[in-house]
C-alpha cells in the first residue's frame, strides 16, 4: 500500500444562510446524472468565487438532505478557488453509462442526489448539519431546489434528468432567493480548470502565476516557464507584476537559479511568460518544491499570487509491483519507502486507486500479484484517472480491508 502523498422564520422553514452576497457560493446543481436522458453520468455540485481574492476551502464541506429530510450526508472538501473561479464537486453515478464523464472534479463523493428536489449547504466546517433547516453562521450558502421545505426566501424551479438548475450571472448574482438565482437549463458542469468569470466585469484585471511541474534532467539545465495572467486583458498603462522566487524544499543555488524583478503585462495583452533555471542532477531525492511569490502589482489586483514549481526527480529505481507483493503473505518490503509505476484500472473507497503492472512486466512466479492498491488518504489526483499510467513513490504498508 502507498500513501501519497443562515435564519429561519419559522411557519415557512424561510432560510437566509451566510448572508447576502457570500463569496463562494454553489452556481450550479445537478441531480439526475446517470439517469435515462441525462448527459452526463453523475450527479454534481458546482461553487463559484465571487470575490477578488481566492478562499482556501480546506476544512470546508458540501452537504445534502432530500426534500424534507433531516439527516444530511456530507462531502469534505480541500484546496482552493481561485478568485472568479469555479470548483465541481462530482457525487453519484447513475445507471446510465453511456452518459458522458464530467470534466475533472476538485472533490469527490459518493452523494446519491434527487433529480428533481432536495437542499445542499455549503458550510465552512466539516461537522454534519442535523435538522431540516439548520442554521448557524458555519453555513456559507444555502440552496433548496425543486419543492424543498428549506431554502433561501424560496426554492428553486425543478430540475430534471435533462435540466440542472444555474445561478444566474455565470454563478454572480446573489440576492438570498433561490427562486430568482436560479433558473432550470442544460447541464454545464465547470472545474477550476475553466475560464474564470469574475463578478462585475469590466473593472481591475486579477492577476494569477501558474505551477509548473517538470523533470530536473541529469546534467545540465532545464527551464521552468511560468506566467503571469489576467483576468482580462490589461488597462492603460498596462500591468506591472513585482515577483521573486523562495525556497520550498528546493534551495536555491543548488537545485535552481534564485530569482526576481518586474514584469510588465502591455495594455491590451492579458500574460506576459518567463521562466527559472533548474539544474540537473543524478542524485536519487524525492520531488523537490520552490515558489514564485507575486510581490505587488501595479494595474490589477491579485488573485493567486503564488506558483509552485515542482521539480520531479528522474533518478529512481523503480521497483516492479511484484517484488512489493513478493510471494509470501507478507510483504518483502513492508515499511520501505519504493517507487513503482502502473497502470490505473479503479479508483474505489474515494481514498485511492488500484495500479496493475503493464504486461511488459509482469512476471512468471504464479504466487505473487502484480495489482497494488495506492492509498491516497483524500479523493485520487486527476492524474490517476483510470487507463493513465502512473509513477507513485509511497510507503510500503499491509492492509486488510473490513470489506
């Protein structure tokens, strides 16, 4: 095994949760994935940021009850939201498999969603919410749909198999009402991956930095390109972006070339690149980290002011999962610290995935396995989605499971 590394008035159960004009907000819901007609195969729970600055939702949580209930079901959420950006909670998969995948999730859970009815919170905590129109200042946004006896001044219209409900305004417009937010339409579940949209439009520009994650090389150099963006393309005068490098647990002068100065984004452009020299080495380390610390800007306010450049070390001895699993009943290298790769066949228990030696190198000895469960603690990376194969370093560990 590897381990990777709101007010309620009471005759109408009325709720105004978080308050007016809550930065992160849910923008999206959809219920019915899976089900017959459905595009896509799971059922989701969209956020958006609707300030200038990103909110770090570590320790946040997404929670969902049906229609009248009282008993919710929760799924924990971790990393952050840009400013202006979106971040897609995927929950249950329906029957329906010839729907499609949604993009990539930021989160993941097992939430078996109504397509037509039922209220989701949005706390700043990860403790369970108890009753049918909970209350409390740990509730961050507050959505009833379809004929909810929860909501903010009323609930939303109905969804359907085919109809997610949308907040308007690309997710903006935040009056407290469910029934005017949102409105039914087709399905357009956004990650953090898509385009950002940030609330006013035309006013200051947000300015973000890019990580960047590439192999160091054995000799010689190798250049990490990041790049200051905006939000929308700069003003008059364009935009000035101070920036200087820091050590993670790479140390300049060593595993890359320290750096700083300032950057200017041209009126009308909306990035200017550059780039940090890496140095290559033949040592056999874990991944190395610095970072690339916007210090001040000029012309636009910033959003995400830090990229993180990983530098991954290319000087392993890849260990083949059979010689983890060695032929016995337990393993040979129990407690080591290896590095092996393979193939994604599942992801399950919303804490790992399960590798699968390629047929290249299997080998003839019948007694050992060449299948390893990749324990992650948290929902998988995007990267180890199934059919990808995978490098992982990770502690040896036995592990029966209760099921």
């Amino acid at each position: 095994m590897f381990r990777f590394i709101s007010r309620v008035l009471a005759a109408g159960l009325l709720l105004t949760a978080g308050g007016v004009n809550a930065q992160v907000v849910v923008s999206q819901l959809h219920g019915g994935g899976g089900n017959s007609g459905a595009t896509y195969r799971s059922d989701y729970i969209e956020l958006h940021n609707n300030g200038v600055t990103s909110v770090d939702l570590t320790g946040w949580s997404v929670q969902y009850a049906s229609s009248t209930g009282t008993t919710w079901t929760r799924t924990n959420l971790s990393g952050s939201i840009a400013a202006g950006g979106y971040y897609l909670i995927k929950q249950a998969d329906g029957a329906n498999t010839a729907a499609l995948a949604l993009p990539t999730p930021d989160a993941t859970g097992t939430i078996a969603m109504s397509g037509t009815a039922g209220k989701v919170a949005l706390t700043n905590n990860q403790t369970t919410l108890t009753g049918a129109c909970p209350t409390g200042g740990a509730i961050v946004d507050f959505v009833g749909f379809g004929t909810a006896n929860c909501s903010e001044t009323a609930p939303t219209p109905a969804p359907s198999n085919t109809l997610a409900v949308l907040r308007a305004d690309s997710g903006c417009t935040d009056t407290a009402n469910n029934s005017t937010d949102f409105a039914t339409g087709a399905p357009n579940p956004r990650n953090s991956a898509a385009t950002a949209f940030v609330c006013g439009g035309g006013g200051t520009p947000l300015v973000s930095v890019n990580d960047v994650s590439a192999i160091e090389g054995d000799s010689g150099t190798t250049q990490f390109f990041f790049a200051f963006g905006l939000s929308q393309p700069a003003g008059p005068g364009g935009v000035s972006v101070q920036y200087a490098t820091a050590d993670g647990t790479a140390t300049a002068g060593v595993d890359y070339v320290a750096g700083s100065g300032t950057l200017t984004i041209p009126e009308g452009s909306n990035s200017v690149a550059f780039s940090v020299t890496v140095n290559g080495d033949t040592a056999s380390e874990p991944d190395e980290t610095f970072f690339v610390n916007i210090v001040s800007a000029t012309g636009a306010n910033i959003a995400d002011g830090q990229g993180l450049g990983t530098i991954q070390n290319d000087d392993v001895s890849v260990v083949q999962i059979h010689d983890i699993q060695g032929n016995g009943l337990l393993s040979p290298l129990n407690g080591a610290v290896v590095t092996t790769e393979g193939i994604v066949t599942a992801q399950k228990f919303n804490n790992g995935f399960f590798l699968q030696a390629a047929d290249a190198n299997v080998d003839a000895d019948p007694n050992t396995s060449e299948g390893i469960f990749v324990f992650t603690s948290t929902a998988p990376p995007a990267t180890a989605a199934v059919g990808n194969r995978v490098r992982v370093t990770g502690t040896v560990s036995e592990f029966t499971p209760s099921t």
